[in-house]
C-alpha cells in the first residue's frame, strides 16, 4: 500500500467535500420546493446561494494545491439525500416541514464536522489561507444549523397540530383532539 501523508489525507477529504457541496446543489432545490413554510423555503434558497459559495472556496484552495477537486463521491452526503427525499415522499405539509429539518440539520451536522476536521489539517500543515477559506465555510453551516433549530421552534408545534383548515380552526380527528378524546374516555 502507498504510504500516504497528511497532506494526503487532507486533498482526499476536501475531494470528499466537493462532492458533498456539488450533490447538495442539487438537492436544495427539492428541498425548497417540497417545503410548505415560506421562511424554510427561502432558507433552503439562501443556503443554495451559500453553498454555491462554498464550491467556489473548495475550487480556490485546489487551485492553490494545483489538484484536480473531482475523483470522489461522498457517499455520506448521497446517504443524508436519500434519507431527505424518502421524507418528502412520506410525509406532507408542517410534519413534512419537520422532517425536511431534520433532514437538513443531519447535513449541515456533517458539513461542520468535515470542515472542522479539514480546517484543523490545513492549520498542521501551515496552510493558513485555506485554514480561514474553510473557516469561512464551517461558520456559514453552523449559522444554517441554527436558523434550522429557531424554523423548527414554529413548525414542530404545528406539525403536532394536525389538520388546520382555511379559518385556522383545528380540524376534527387533528391530534390533540383525538388526545382529549382519550383523556374523557
Ligand atoms: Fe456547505
Ligand atoms: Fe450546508
């Protein structure tokens, strides 16, 4: 086996990366179109916008490494997608909401996770640049992670509410109505 080095190490998982960023492009705006909350779709659209940018930066530090960013496919991130589309298909309106979430959260969990490690390998190999590039990045995804956790705070509890129809009325059969029934019973 060819004994590879730090240096390596890092190329491979900013490869890794380049593939998570260019799948989620592609991802988002299904996303975005599956959302029924306003706020959650355009968050999924700016974050597309963001992520976009974060290609760019994984395109600027390959340039500098004179590497060619392609070769990978992470399949962690496609794992993350697959999970987010079964959502979409079994779920709808604010619990759809819910999952496309938690779908998002995993990713952006992810996302932090390689970039935290990607930034910690460029600092050890003086790569101070790319180490702020990635930095960059990371605080983006973590910004994201927390704009999700405050969308969930209004949508969880709709999501828990059932059916509401045009007059906000909760419809009969919703949830809580059918707890209350027990609790009579
Ligand atoms: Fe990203
Ligand atoms: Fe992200």
């Amino acid at each position: 086996m060819e004994n590879k080095g730090l240096r390596e190490l890092y190329i491979d998982e900013l490869k890794d990366l380049y593939s998570a960023e260019n799948q989620l492009i592609k991802a988002l705006p299904k996303m975005a179109k599956a959302a029924s909350s306003d706020d959650l779709r355009s968050g999924f659209e700016e974050h597309l916008e963001q992520t976009k940018g974060h290609v760019q930066r994984l395109e600027t530090i390959f340039g500098q490494l004179k590497e060619n960013p392609k070769g990978k496919k992470c399949k962690a991130m496609e794992g993350l997608i697959e999970e987010g589309s079964e959502a979409i298909s079994e779920y709808e309106d604010a619990v759809l909401d819910a999952a496309l979430i938690g779908a998002a959260q995993r990713v952006e969990h992810y996302e932090m996770a390689a970039y935290g490690t990607v930034r910690a390998f460029a600092e050890e190999l003086g790569e101070t640049e790319q180490a702020s590039l990635l930095s960059e990045t990371f605080e983006e995804e973590k910004q994201t992670d927390e704009k999700l956790t405050t969308l969930a705070k209004e949508i969880n509890p709709e999501a828990n509410q059932g059916e509401v129809d045009e007059e906000g009325a909760k419809a009969p059969g919703s949830q809580q109505n059918k707890n209350k029934s027990k609790r009579v019973a």
